[in-house]
C-alpha cells in the first residue's frame, strides 16, 4: 500500500496530541518519564520498559496515561506484545478519557496486522450500530366496569347429612423438570479476537477504524471499499473524509479510484483538495480529463492552482499550456506557467507564452524560462525587453544559470 504504521501512528499522534491534549496542557515530564523517553529514542527497550512500569505503577506520577502508552509502544517492540495488549487494556479501564488510548489502539491495530489477525482488524474496523428508536407501545384501554347489582337473600340452606369423606386417588410420581429447559440458552463463546478488544469492545474511534481498513484494502477490498466510500462521501467529518480518500487512491482497485474520482468533483473543498492531489499521481486513462473538469467547474482559485499542480505530476504540458494561456486569475496562471518551466521539453510553450501573457506574468514566464534552462530565451528577453525590470530579471536567472553561453553574453554585455 505504500503506507507503513509508523507513518499512519505519527499521522495519528499529531492528530491526538493538537486536538484534546494541547489545550489541555500535559504535565511536564517526571525525570523517570525523561529518562524513559530517552530509552526509547536510542530503542533500549528492556530500559524503558523497566523506567515505564515503575512510573505506571506510581500514584504520585502525574502522566501515568502517558507512561502506559509508551510502555505499551515499547514492550511491543521489544517483541512482548502479549504484554502490549494488556497494557493497552490497562489503560483503557484506568484512563478511558485519555488521548493516549487512541495512540494505543494504533499499537494495537499493527499488533493485529503484523500477526495477520485479520479477525481482529474486522472487530475494530466495524461501523457501530446505528442508535435503535424506542418502539411506542400504544396503550390498551380497559374495557368499561358495568355496575353488578347487589345479590338478592335466598333461602336458608338445608342440613346435608353426614357422610363419609371420599376415597382419596393417590397421584401419579411427576418427573421435576430440567433447570436447562426453563433457563434461557447461554451466549455464544466470544470470538477468537475478542480477548485483543475486551470483553464488551467499545466502537472503535474513526480514525483507528480507518487505520484498520488501510491494512484490510489488499486483502479485503471488496468488503473494504466500500465502508471507506462511505467515509470520504461523508461531508460531516472532513477529516475522516481525507484520511479515507488517500487511502483509495493507493489501492490499485478501479473501483477505489472511482471513489476518488467522484470526492474530486462532488466533494467538499478540504476533501475535494486531497482528491485533486492524490489523482496526480494515479495512472488511470480518466484522471486527465476529470482534471480538467474539476479545473472548469471550480471558481475556487485553491482548487484550480491543485488542478494545475496535479497536472504537472502527470506531465501533462498540453493541459498546463492550455490554462496558462486562458487563466484569468494570475496566481492560477503563473502556477501553471512555473510548473511548465518543471516539465521537460516545454521551451516551446514558454517562448510562446512571454510575448502572450499579461505584464503581470512575464516574470513568471522568466523564472520558468530558467528552471527549462533555456539561456536561449533568456539572452534574448535581456537583449530586446524595453521594460528594464523584466530585462535586469533576465540577466539575474542567466548568471543564475551560468552556463557557457549566459557567461559569455553577461561578459560580453555588461
């Protein structure tokens, strides 16, 4: 997938630590959580873990959270990642309010993929349940109580004479009936991977389900798929919607590109964004043209200077020339005309491009002109350009240069 866990675990990190926690301001570190943190840093696991468990273990330790975290982080480096997994239950019922439980359930989802624990990866990658409505139950109304007339006095009752009291019939011996068949059936047994999770597994956070699916796309996709169309179309959570989107785009499924396909047209402009960037690099037959239609539906400046960024990813000089030419806004159109000085050969477009563009993008055309290195155009930009800003500009990217022939001219033309 080209994504590692130490990429997707740093990614979270930020995400955790400049949500909840940055407001919250965390205490200083302690000298023994110092002292463990360099451990780490130099991978002496069997020393932080020894530091990590004496702070955990310590009431007057003021981020014992965090100390669990990174006990949990180092034990499943060391290669303990039973211990790992009992840490991160630790924390989880001590600390459930803490941002470092989402950081451990990182570990724990590279723990489940690097055992190829699929199961469990599917128990943490799970949407929950949507809320269950209350069922109204209507209420039966009770029929009407007639008013039953008092009983009229009968006659006294005649005197019976004694009798003897009927012969008894023993009853026959009745069977007691088995606990079993009155109780109701035990619960199934849990799963194999409900023991990584708890017992009673809270849903798993977005951001770790989404890490899950990243490590389940190749093998699962399409189960996979799409849940995570369902995220990046999801224009209430932005943040989930990108982290969603980029994993799509390094799936080599169709399908999965499709999805970004759609996010780069319909989406809102913080996914849409990240849809744009990640088709530069797709190699798909459409990709241009979705570009392109993206570039002409869009009034945003930010998504048409993407546009022109992707564009240039895919070397596609045509498109870039095109916009370069036709662009009204001018930090679009010097966009479009940086990156064509980038893309090799595209000379020919530049020196077209100088004497058409607007004055207030020549000097875009003569900084591209200079990383095209085309000394060529530029000596003749310095020789005839009557604007003397444009002209010194010329002659400062050809010592810039410096090759041979802009020496030569720069020598000869003081």
């Amino acid at each position: 997938m080209g994504m590692t866990m130490r990429t997707i675990l740093a990614l979270a990190t930020v995400a955790v630590l400049s949500g909840g926690m940055a407001s919250a301001g965390p205490a200083p570190d302690s000298k023994r959580l110092a002292q463990a943190k360099d451990y780490i840093a130099d991978e002496q696991w069997t020393r932080a873990i020894a530091e990590l468990k004496a702070a955990a273990d310590d009431p007057a330790e003021k981020n014992r959270a965090e100390a669990l975290f990174w006990l949990a982080h180092s034990e499943h480096q060391s290669g303990d990642d039973a211990s790992a997994l009992e840490t991160i239950g630790r924390l989880e019922r001590e600390f459930p309010s803490s941002p470092f439980v989402k950081l451990a359930h990182s570990v724990r989802v590279e723990i489940a993929q690097q055992r190829r624990r699929d199961d469990v990866l599917w128990i943490i990658a799970q949407p929950p349940a949507p809320p269950t409505a209350p069922v109204a139950v209507a209420a039966t109304p009770r029929p009407a109580i007639a008013a039953v007339p008092p009983p009229r006095p009968g006659p006294a009752p005649m005197a019976l004479p004694a009798t003897a009291p009927p012969p008894t019939t023993p009853l026959p011996p009745t069977t007691p009936t088995p606990l079993a068949a009155v109780l109701p059936p035990p619960p199934p047994p849990a799963a194999a991977g409900a023991w990584w999770v708890g017992a009673f597994p809270e849903p798993a956070d977005q951001v770790v389900r989404i890490e899950a699916l990243a490590w389940l796309i190749d093998s699962h996709s399409d189960r996979v798929i799409p849940l995570l169309k369902d995220i990046a179309l999801d224009k209430n959570s932005p943040d989930d919607a990108r982290r969603a989107v980029v994993i799509l785009a390094h799936s080599p499924r169709p399908e999965a590109h499709n999805i970004v396909l759609d996010v780069a047209r319909t989406g809102t402009e913080p996914v849409q964004l990240v849809a744009i960037r990640e088709m530069g690099r797709l190699q798909d037959a459409n990709v241009a043209n979705t570009l392109m239609q993206v570039y002409t539906a869009s009034p945003m400046p930010r998504v048409r200077r993407q546009v022109v960024t992707s564009l240039g990813e895919r070397a596609d000089t045509m498109a870039l020339f095109g916009i370069a030419k036709s662009e009204h806004d001018a930090g679009v159109r010097n966009a479009a005309i940086m990156t064509l000085g980038r893309i090799a050969p595209a000379n020919v477009q530049l020196r077209t491009l100088y004497d058409a563009s607007p004055m207030d993008s020549r000097e875009a055309v003569i900084n591209a002109l200079c990383a095209a290195k085309d000394d060529d155009e530029l000596i003749r930009i310095a020789s005839t350009e009557k604007n003397p800003i444009l002209r010194q500009r010329a002659r400062a990217q050809l010592r810039l240069l410096a090759t041979p022939k802009a020496i030569k001219y720069l020598t000869d033309n003081p």
